[in-house]
C-alpha cells in the first residue's frame, strides 16, 4: 500500500492524541491514588486509630492490606504513615489556611482542604470535582513525601507544589530546588521592574530572580578575579542554568554592544523563553547584577534613578578554597617522606 501526505498528517496527529490520552490517564491514575491515601490518612487521624488500637496498630493494617491487595503498592507500614503525615500537613489549623488563601488569593483553597464535618467524618467527594482537581493530587506521591518532609508551611508546600506542575519536574530536580530553599529566594532581588515594566511582565521578572543565587557547585580560591568566576560559570553552564532557574537559555560571553559610539560587553547574555526581552521584536533587555554582597539602602536607591529595568542579587560560594591554607598543607612527596620515615622508626 501506498500512503500519501494526507495519511502521514493523520497518524502523525494520531500518535500525538494517543501520547496525550496515556499522559491524562496516568495523571488521572496518580490523582485517584493520591485521593485514596488522603481518604486513608483522614481515617487514621480523626479516628485516633493509634490510641483506639494500640502501637501496633500500623503494622496490623500494613498486613490486612498487603494480604487482601498482594499485588498493589503503598501499603508498607512506613508508606501508610506518611499517608496520616500528608493529610495532617495540609490540614494543619484553620489560622495558616485562611493566612495561605489571602497570601495565594485562591478563594477556594480553605474550602477544599476543610473537610471535616461536625461529627468528624470526610466530606469531600461531597466537594465534587473542584477538590478532586486541587493542584495537590497532581503531582507524584514521591515528590509530596519530599514537600511534606521538608516545608515549613502549606504556603510553602503549595509553592513547590505549583512549581512541580508548571516546570515537570522530577523529583530529582525538586529535591534539588527544596535543598536550595527556592521558596525563599525566589523574588528577593532588588529590582526596579515595578516601575519601569508593564504588568504582568515585572511580576513574572520580579518571580525569575532569586536572592542569592547558591554557586556552591563551583570551586574557586579567596582572592579569585570577576574572569575567574566567568570562566567557572561558563564551565559549569548546566549547573548554572538549572541554578538560575526555569526558562533561561544561554546566548553567549563578552558580548558585543555600542552605546554611542562607545563598545561595551556584556559579561554573560541569556534569554528568558517566558519573558522575551531581547530581540527586536520583544521588549528592552533586563539587567541582572549578581555580585558578592550589597548595600540594600544603596542599590534601592541607585535603582530609582537609573531608567532600564536591572535587578540586584547575591550569590554564595560554598567552596571557596583559601590560598594559605592550600599553601600550608603539605605537598604528597613530603607525606610519603613522613610516611617512610615513620615506617624506618
């Protein structure tokens, strides 16, 4: 048989429907369990099952479980405590969640997570759909053992929560960014986007700077020079972009510019994939000084009076080598004239 153009279109836009039908089943899947282990672990906690049937009481259930479903994971004795440790986490006192919704500005979040009832049962498959969808039960239950292990508040859970959906991350890469306390430095910078860009545009710049940036990858000594850390960076470009953040594309170094009919260069040139300040056709190119340390007053105050949109962050070297020290340790020939002379004894 002979297949035209025509037929290559179809089945090219048939694979693609079918890879998009597995995804949402597997994202569908994934939800049903995550419902499943909140229904689990709701049980677990307002029912004190602990208290009514002993310290045993886990691993007893662990083995009714595996015993009835012998093929289906998650009813370890360690993974059913985490389910009781992820219900508790997101449902942990109306105080934070009113305090998360007016942060997060979504109405329905203290709605969806308060599920229960005066007589200390769930409701919410009362809730329908809207709880179902909640961005928690849309991510891997892996990556929710990470959140939950690590954060300090829902605000903050919620943050990486977001992060994971929009970004794919693994949890490789989530365990990375909650190491590096992403929920923190992320949109610290001191900027002057506010002023100078036009909304939702100097949010979303605010959003991409962090403060500090965390070059603990790289390994420098005390007294290194602004080319030695450029040098450092460019080798490390992998390391460095996933530092930087998502979106980032790099585009060179000591790049080019005239300003008049002055030449300058700029140290290390990128391109923001959401942004899109760079070409002719985007807007005016953001400016990100990354230096040692800052004067906060100082660098607000320069920022007022300059007129192009420039942020202002730290970074941090966790492996800074120091030269006196290097030149204080000995050398492996004296070791081995040490150890020769201990051996001769």
């Amino acid at each position: 048989m002979k297949f035209d153009d025509e037929y290559k279109k179809w089945l090219t836009d048939l694979k693609s429907r079918i890879r998009q039908s597995q995804i949402k089943a597997a994202i569908k899947v994934n939800s049903e369990l995550l419902l499943l282990y909140w229904d689990l672990g709701h049980d677990i906690a307002v029912r004190q099952m602990e208290k009514t049937w002993g310290s045993g009481f886990f691993e007893q259930l662990s083995s009714d479980l595996k015993g009835e479903f012998p093929d289906m994971q998650g009813f370890s004795v360690v993974n059913l405590t985490y389910c009781k440790r992820f219900y508790l986490f997101y449902t942990q006192g109306n105080p934070i969640l009113q305090q998360v919704v007016e942060d997060l500005n979504r109405q329905q979040l203290a709605d969806d997570l308060q599920i229960i009832d005066n007589n200390g049962n769930s409701n919410r498959h009362q809730l329908g759909d809207d709880f179902d969808n909640h961005p928690i039960f849309q991510i891997p239950w892996g990556h929710h053992i990470q959140i939950f292990s690590k954060c300090k508040s829902v605000k903050e859970a919620l943050f990486y929560v977001q992060k994971t959906i929009e970004n794919g991350w693994s949890r490789a890469v989530l365990m990375n960014f909650l190491e590096a306390d992403l929920f923190s430095a992320q949109g610290k910078a001191l900027t002057n986007f506010s002023r100078l860009l036009p909304d939702p545009q100097s949010e979303l710049a605010n959003q991409i700077l962090k403060d500090p940036y965390n070059f603990d990858f790289l390994t420098l000594t005390q007294n290194f020079k602004e080319k030695e850390l450029e040098d450092a960076l460019t080798s490390n470009i992998t390391k460095f972009l996933l530092e930087l953040g998502q979106g980032f594309a790099y585009i060179g170094r000591q790049i080019q510019i005239k300003i008049g009919e002055t030449e300058r260069f700029i140290d290390l040139l990128f391109y923001h994939m959401e942004l899109r300040y760079f070409k002719e056709a985007d807007g005016p190119t953001i400016g990100m000084i990354i230096c040692k340390t800052k004067d906060s007053v100082e660098v607000q105050y320069s920022l007022e009076v300059v007129n192009q949109p420039i942020g202002v962050s730290e970074y941090r070297l966790a492996k800074l080598l120091l030269d006196n020290l290097k030149s204080s340790l000995p050398s492996i020939e004296e070791l081995e004239e040490q150890l020769k002379k201990m051996d001769d004894v």
